[in-house]
C-alpha cells in the first residue's frame, strides 16, 4: 500500500490539476470574450465615426468624405479594415478602398440594432463584421434605409489572444509546479512526527529504546502514551512469566535429579531404568530451554540442522510403553534433517504422536510428505471435526474429554514450527482417521 505522503501528494496534484485546468479554460474564455467585446466597442465607435463622415442627398445619392474618415486604414488599400454603406435591397452607395478579403454575407439586422459576429474569412483564417441597420430622414420627411457593414480581419487579435494563452497555461503550469513543491515540503514537516514514531518503533524492536517518546505533537500524544503503556504492560506481563517459570524450574530441578541419580546408580540397569533415566535427561533438557526461551534467550543464533530419525525412534520407543496397545510405524526413506533446535523438535514430535496414540485407536503412520520438507502423521482413529479444525489449534481447546489433557499439545507444536518458519496442518487419513501435515523449515528461525 501507498505512504500516507504519496497518496497525500497524488490526491493534492491531482486536485490541483483539476483546479489549473478549471481556472485556466475560465480565464481564456472569459479574456476572449472581454477582447470581442472590446473590438466590438471599436468598431461601433467606426460606424459612429463613418456616419459623421456621411451625407445623404435630395437624390438620395450618399456622399462620404473621404477625409474624415474615422480610421486611416479605410483610406489606404490592403489593410485590415474595410466599410461600406449599402441600401436594403442589396445597392452599394459607398466601398472603402482598403478591400483585401471577402466580405460575409450577414441577414440584414432589424432597425436601430448592431449585429456582431464572427465569420469564416481567407483559407485558415476569419473575420470580424459589425453591421447597423438605420433609416435617415431627409429634408423633405422622407427615411432612406441604410446599412452600414465593417469587417475586420481577425489575424492581429487571434494572436494576442494566442500569445495570451501561451502566457496563461505557462503561468498557471509554473504556479502548479511551486504549489506542488510547496505541498511536498508541507507535507514532509507534517508527518515527520509519523516517521519518528516509526523509526523510535524500529529501536525499540531492535532493544536500542525502552519506550516511545512522548513529547509529540498533540494528535499524537495519546498514541504515544498508548504505546508506552502497552510495552510496560507487556515487560510486567513477561516479567512474571519469567518469574513463575523460574519457580517452577526450582521446584522441578531436584526432584528430576534424584530421579537420574536413583536411574544411574546400579551398574545393570534393567530397562525401565534406562528409560527413567532417558526421559528424566529429556526433562531436564526440556526444562533448561523453557527457561532460556522465558528469558528470551537462545541458546545459539543459527540452529545446527537435526536428523529426525533417531528423535522419532526414541519417541516411539517411549509411546509404545505408555501405549502399548497402539502400533506405530515409520515410512521414511531418506535421512531428514531439520533446522530446529533439539528441544522444540522433540517437543512437537512428542505432542503429536501422543495426541494420534490417544485418539487414534490401533494404527499410527509416520511417512514423508510427498512435495513438501515434511512428514504426515496419520492415524484409523475418528479422525477431525470439521466443524471445529480451527478451535482444536487454540491453547486450551480439546477435540474430546475421554481422555486426559490440557488441550495445549497442538497450539504448542503449531506455534513453535510457525516461530522457525514452519506450519502444521490439520486433514484426514486414507483410512478415515486424523492427519497431521508438518512442514519443516527451509530457513534459519527467528526466534
């Protein structure tokens, strides 16, 4: 997912856009218009001009002085202006001689009003007219009615309006790209709040910091204290493990070395004394990496890779004397061996065999998986519940109460092989009973 920043920057560049571009097509049209009504203005003021220049005779004949025309360029030929007076029925009384380009053909305007519009003129360009329709009253009562039309070529006011626009989005694109560096620079001071929490989370993760520090920015205060509660939570609540465990590890510690002393004693040992003193070293061993684990401690940063075999045989030796009555096989073909540290690997192999002799009636299977770094323990036993696979992972929940347990044997081996980068899964046998999927790890563990 996106930093908070960059979402924050896309969203500002985003808006902005639409606000340069909103504000820029306003500005151009509302400059256009502005410009069209400004030489509109002008050209009215030629029409005025060119009617103080203009007499209408008994004969009705129109006579323009040509000297006091309103704009030198009427005067002169090629330019970019042009008039001429004409009648109602088409008839020409007066042409400027500045004529270059084609003249639209406008509808004739009602009386007393201006019509301004924008024509189609030489190839690739246009022209402006204005036209006023008028009736002069002459001396003896009677109205001519006139027409006055002027056209302008459009060229000089498209490119001041071209250049306006090259300026405008110019101006509007440099504005942006400041706003956008502005809102950059903003936006880095205003969350650097977030990243020194972060980086002080990475200290605390890598032991460097013992608790956040909490002169922060107001908002964030109570995230601050939050955490610094949570983590003296956490210590108290890992502090008192330790403690309880350490208790328990004193009151086991004799008990189990009598036990191996009174095993090891007679030089012909029978074999239920070699099993005594087998399983009471195992306890110890046990015992010994609780205690470093309370402590967070392990006892090496790299776990040498075990071979599994001899562990699953110690392991069915001692299961086929608590169950005698359950047949336990091994299928492996290969030499296996697992980065896990000894203890733990004993400790899940264990938890899992015993749960199959206990609930797997007569027949208990361990072979290799067949695409994965793993073994599958199967069983004829009633096998899982489907309805409750995921409960039974959970520490205290058990499949059944006819038999003896705590429910922990399951959750224990789940999260010690999920700590090293296993998993363990839950299915059925080909005989109908329960199967364990265990997948080793591939890599180190990180514990």
């Amino acid at each position: 997912m996106p930093s908070i920043r960059r979402r924050l920057l896309i969203g500002t560049a985003v808006l902005l856009a639409i606000v340069i571009v909103v504000t820029g097509v306003a500005v151009n049209v509302s400059v256009h218009k502005r410009a069209e009504d400004a030489l509109q203005q002008r050209l009215q003021g030629l029409v005025y001009g060119l009617l103080g220049a203009t007499d209408v005779r008994e004969d009705n004949s129109v006579v323009v002085n040509e000297t006091e025309l309103p704009d030198p360029q009427l005067s002169s030929p090629g330019t970019e202006l042009y008039a001429e007076i004409i009648g109602n029925l088409g008839e020409s009384y007066w042409r400027s001689v500045s004529r270059t380009h084609t003249v639209p053909s406008v509808p004739y305007s009602k009386i007393g009003e201006w019509e301004f519009s924008r024509h189609p003129g030489e190839p690739g360009g246009a022209v402006y007219s204005l036209q006023l329709t008028l009736l002069w009253e002459l001396s003896n009562g009677d109205q001519l009615p006139l027409i006055v039309h002027v056209v302008t070529d459009s060229v000089v006011l498209d490119q001041q309006l071209a250049r306006f626009k090259q300026f405008l989005w110019t101006s509007l694109a440099a504005a942006a790209l400041v706003l956008l560096l502005m809102q950059a620079f903003i936006l880095r001071r205003a969350l650097e709040p977030l990243s020194t929490i972060g980086q002080e989370l990475r200290d605390i993760e890598s032991g460097d910091r013992e608790a956040l520090n909490e002169s922060v920015a107001k908002e964030l205060k109570p995230l601050a204290v939050g955490i610094n509660t949570l983590l003296l939570s956490e210590r108290a609540r890992q502090t008192l493990f330790k403690n309880l465990v350490d208790d328990l590890a004193h009151t086991l510690k004799t008990p189990l070395t009598v036990l191996k002393n009174v095993a090891s004693d007679t030089e012909d040992q029978s074999e239920d004394q070699r099993i005594v003193r087998e399983q009471t070293e195992q306890m110890q061993q046990s015992l010994q990496h609780y205690l470093e684990r309370a402590s967070g401690r392990t006892t090496q940063a790299f776990v040498s890779p075990v071979a599994i075999f001899p562990i699953l045989e110690r392991l069915i030796d001692s299961l086929q004397k608590i169950h005698p009555n359950v047949t336990i096989s091994m299928q492996l073909t290969s030499p296996l061996r697992v980065s896990m540290a000894e203890a733990d690997l004993f400790e899940v192999l264990g938890n899992l065999l015993d749960n199959a002799c206990k609930y797997g009636a007569t027949d208990v299977v361990i072979a290799p998986a067949t695409d994965e770094h793993g073994l599958l323990i199967s069983d004829n036993g009633r096998g899982f519940d489907r309805s409750i696979v995921e409960q039974v992972m959970q520490r205290g929940v058990r499949a059944g109460s006819q038999v003896a347990g705590q429910g922990l044997g399951l959750a224990n081996s789940r999260d010690r092989l999920n700590a090293y980068g296993g998993s363990l899964q839950l299915a059925e046998s080909d005989s109908g009973g329960g199967q364990v999927r265990i997948t080793f790890p591939t890599t180190q563990p990180n514990l």
